[in-house]
C-alpha cells in the first residue's frame, strides 16, 4: 500500500484521537485502548514499509501523546472517576431506561403488593421467612432495642457498616450476575427481595413499629432501593441480548450489552456505598421523626435531581 493511501484510510481514526488529545479527555463512551493499541500497530506498519519521516513522526508524537492520557497520574484518574460519576453512569441509565423501567416494576410491584397483604394478614408473613427471622425483625425495630436496627454481633457502627455493605452489595450483585442466565435470574431476584422487604415493611406496620421502622429506613432506602433496580436493570440487559442478539453472535451482543451493564453495576455499587454509610451512622440515631424523614426526602430530592440533570451537557 502506498503512503498516500494508508493516510487516506487511517486518517479519520487519527482525527479522532486528535480531538480526544485536545480535550485532554478520555469519552465514558469512547474505545480509547483499542484505538490506542490500533495507532502503535499504524506506526510499526509507517516504519517497516519506511514511510516518510514526518508521517512517523506525528504518529510516533499521537502515541506517546496518548499513552500518557490513557495512563495518567493518579489525581488525574480521580478526575477521571469523577467524570463517570457525573456523566457515564447517568447517561448509561437514560440510554437504558427501558430495561430500569422493567426493572423497577419488578421490584416495586411485589414490594407494595406484599407490604399491603401483610398489613392486612398477620399471619402472611411467614411463609416468606421462619418465626425466628420475624421474632428479630420485631426486636430491632421495637422501642425496645438498644440501638435501632443493629444486627446481633454488630457492637458499633463500624461493625454496622461492614455488614451492611457486604450484604447490599451482595444483593446488588446476585440480581445483576444472574442476568447472565438469560434474564431469568435478575428476575427472580427482583421479585423475591421486593416480596421480602414489603413484607417485613407490611407486618411491622401492622404490629405498630411505625414510627421506628419507617423512620430508620427513610434515609438510606431511596439509594439501596434505586440501587437494586439499577443492578436488576443491568442484568436484564444482559439476559436480553442473549434472547435477542440481533443479527450479531450471541457473545458479542453479550459483549456489546455488557458495556452499558458494567457502567451501570460500577453506579449502583457507589450507591449501596452511599446507603450503608447513611445507614449505619444516620439512620440508628435517635432524632426527632420530622428531621429524620426531612433528611430522607432531602437525600431522595438530590439522588432524583442527580440521575435526571447529570450529564445532560451532551447528548446521551
């Protein structure tokens, strides 16, 4: 191939790392390691069919260029992050609103269903959980309880903490990693923890622990419950593009679903972050009932405001 056509060919990828170079910005959308990887192999190909040497020198000069982009210092990889947060996961769920969508009516749907049918039957509850997982639930969130909420084990709320972390994060990946079994799995684990928590919400409310159940949980549910609708959302996507893979190999519509998916899971795990920390240093402290549901209706308000307004600078 002559040096004339290998620009010709190539050259819209190279302006497209140039632009890239300029913002000094890698795009959440973007393949920037491949491209990365498909520049080197352009200069190796320059210097072993000994193209002119002002060709070798811009891509020599666009490959270092971007090998300090893609490998950054570490504040600039927080910034980095940072950008994801304000703009890649956002965008990722409006571009897959559908799939949140399904997924929430998966799991909100069997929450309020469950958590009126136990209000009104007493005795429905146990035949989702045994006499002494209810007898515990009623204990924690009794006027009784030492601290409200605290699992038994759990001295502190550091210890708190780490429990809940491990175990929202548990959930969060179940319902999303069983997606891969052609959606199936995400959906019965929407199903079945909107089935448990309503239920729980449901007796406790019919027992009388209003006031402390409802005023414990009103901090951190708006990011654990989104949260959990999020990573169901990603692994519906999942099953879905094997189900449907289109014209493409079932793998590589895995593969292409997944970009989103991931994106998604990373957003959704900051969340359950986010929700174990208010949980288990907000949420057990004594105040009165009008502060505790101000701050929930605060914290639910910006995580709203956050997921509609956050990266709507460019198209999503």
């Amino acid at each position: 191939m002559k040096q004339q056509q290998f620009e010709d060919l190539y050259r819209p990828a190279w302006d497209a790392l140039d632009a890239m170079l300029a913002a000094e910005r890698i795009e959440p959308e973007s393949d920037f390691p491949r491209q990365y990887r498909a520049l080197c192999h352009h200069l190796a190909v320059a210097k072993s069919r000994r193209y002119s040497r002002s060709l070798i020198d811009y891509l020599n000069e666009r490959v270092l260029a971007c090998h300090r982009l893609l490998y950054r210092d570490g504040s600039a990889g927080s910034r980095g992050g940072l950008r994801y947060l304000l703009r890649g996961f956002p965008q990722a769920l409006r571009r897959n609103q559908n799939y949140v969508a399904v997924s929430a009516a998966l799991f909100l749907l069997p929450l309020f269903f469950m958590a009126v049918a136990c209000y009104l039957n007493s005795e429905l509850i146990y035949s989702l959980m045994d006499p002494a997982n209810v007898r515990h639930f009623e204990y924690i969130y009794s006027s009784d309880a030492e601290v409200l909420g605290r699992e038994r084990g759990s001295d502190t709320d550091i210890a708190m903490f780490g429990f809940y972390i491990n175990n929202n994060i548990g959930i969060g990946f179940r319902t999303f990693a069983s997606g891969i079994f052609f959606g199936i799995g995400s959906v019965f684990f929407l199903i079945f923890n909107g089935l448990s928590i309503g239920g729980v919400a449901g007796h406790l409310t019919q027992i009388g622990a209003t006031d402390t159940f409802f005023t414990f949980v009103v901090g951190h549910g708006a990011l654990e419950l989104s949260a959990i609708v999020f990573c169901g959302a990603a692994g519906l996507k999942l099953g879905f593009s094997l189900l449907d893979p289109g014209p493409l190999r079932r793998m590589e519509a895995l593969k292409q679903a997944a970009r989103d998916a991931v994106v998604i899971v990373y957003g959704a795990a900051v969340l359950l972050f986010l929700a174990a920390f208010v949980e288990a240093f907000w949420s057990s402290m004594t105040a009165p009932p009008e502060i505790k549901y101000s701050v929930g209706a605060g914290i639910a308000l910006a995580l709203a405001l956050y997921l509609t307004l956050a990266g709507r600078s460019r198209a999503t």
